[in-house]
C-alpha cells in the first residue's frame, strides 16, 4: 500500500512540489476513511476545505428534481476534489460519495489559504489542475446537450485512451451503471450500444477491458454521432 506522503507528492495537483512543500500539506490534512455509499460532502454544503484521494473511488454528481443522478466525475487514487469552493468561499455544487472503500486526505479551506500564501508554487499546480478541470466539464456539457449516446461514447473511450496513454487498448475504472450515468444515460441503452459497436468492428469488450479495433471509425462516431443502420 503506497503511503500518503507518496501519493500526494505524485498528485495532478502537487506533483513536483520540493519534498518541504509535501511535509507541510501533510501537516495541515486530515485522513478520513470512505466506505461504499457513504457522503462526503452534499450539494449546498459550506465549502470548507477540499479532498484528494487516497485509495478507492469518488464520485461526483448531482441531482435532477426528479431524482435522476448525473455524474460528474469519477476520481481515483492522488485526484483532488471539491476544491474549487477554497477559492471561490462558495457551497459545494455537487455532491461526492464514495464508490469504492478508501481514504481521503482533507485539506481545511483557511489552513490551506495560509499555505499558499507562503507557498506560490502550490497555487501555480492548482491552477493548472483547475484549467485541466475546466475544459473536462466543457467537453461534457457540450456530449449531453448537443450529442447522442454512440458519440458521448465514442468520445468517452477516446478520452480514456488519452488519460491513461494506452491508444489501442483501456480499463473502465467504474461500473457499466456509472458509467450510463456519467453519459447521461440508462445502463439498457449503453448494454445495446456496446454490442452494437462490438458488432460493426469499432471495439471488442472483454470484461473491464475495451479494446479499440477502429480507431478512426471512434472519431468519426464522436464527431459525427452516427452509427451504420441509424
């Protein structure tokens, strides 16, 4: 089990810092275990500090007044979260829950302010997360409201391959369930849409797995939305 201090010296959001920058963030956080389903902050709760993960999974989401869950994101081990309030003084505007047993590292608002005051190189890591952050919810928000299913899909895998620097070949980190939900959609019409996609040679499924056996015919699927017989 890799420790705290070594994950979060590899963190989107500290990487590179010098070894006294990492000791003294560690002296500010609070570790917290996460078990399944347990809420780590809600929608409207004061913003008063900020997580990274430790192990385990965290989602984000929010709610429709009907009920129906959207998520956000799905963070792993050394990603940070919930911390754009430490900037903005502001409530949470989305809820995180955890997905899998873990631990997380919490960063109180006021105790890291003064840190970064002290430190300017921690906030020059943090806005270049932030800006990463921003064009992630950009691209999203532009797959639910202008694309089908196929093409937030498509897109999903070929961001995925980005992310983790495998072109031809990546592992969902999440359930099928969670993923329809980070799509926007029902976990029936994602089953039909990877068969469909299994089918016409676009990819192969093997469990987690998803092999990418057409990687133009994704892009295009992405940037088009079509699949053949639509």
């Amino acid at each position: 089990m890799r420790t705290a201090k070594k994950i979060l010296a590899q963190s989107i959001l500290f990487a590179g810092l010098p070894e006294a920058d990492i000791e003294a963030l560690l002296a500010i956080a609070v570790e917290k275990p996460v078990t399944p389903g347990e809420l780590i902050f809600s929608e409207g709760d004061p913003g008063n500090g900020f997580y990274v993960t430790i192990e385990g999974l965290i989602k984000i989401y929010k709610l429709s007044t009907e009920g129906k869950e959207q998520i956000l994101h799905m963070f792993g081990s050394g990603e940070p979260f919930g911390e754009v309030p430490v900037f903005s003084g502001r409530a949470f505007p989305a809820t995180a829950e955890g997905v899998k047993k873990g631990r997380v590292l919490f960063f109180p608002r006021r105790a890291f302010r003064d840190l970064i005051a002290r430190n300017p190189s921690v906030a020059m890591n943090m806005l270049g997360v932030l800006s990463q952050r921003l064009r992630h919810f950009t691209v999203q928000v532009e797959n639910l409201s202008l694309k089908e299913v196929p093409a937030r899909l498509a897109g999903y895998f070929l961001l995925q391959a980005e992310e983790q620097n495998s072109p031809e070949r990546i592992t969902l980190n999440i359930s099928k369930g969670h993923l329809a939900s980070f799509l926007g959609t029902i976990p029936e019409t994602l089953s039909r849409m990877l068969r469909k996609m299994n089918q016409q040679g676009l990819i192969s499924v093997e469990g987690r797995e998803i092999r990418m056996l057409d990687r133009q015919g994704l892009e295009d699927l992405a940037e088009f939305g079509k699949m053949e017989n639509e």
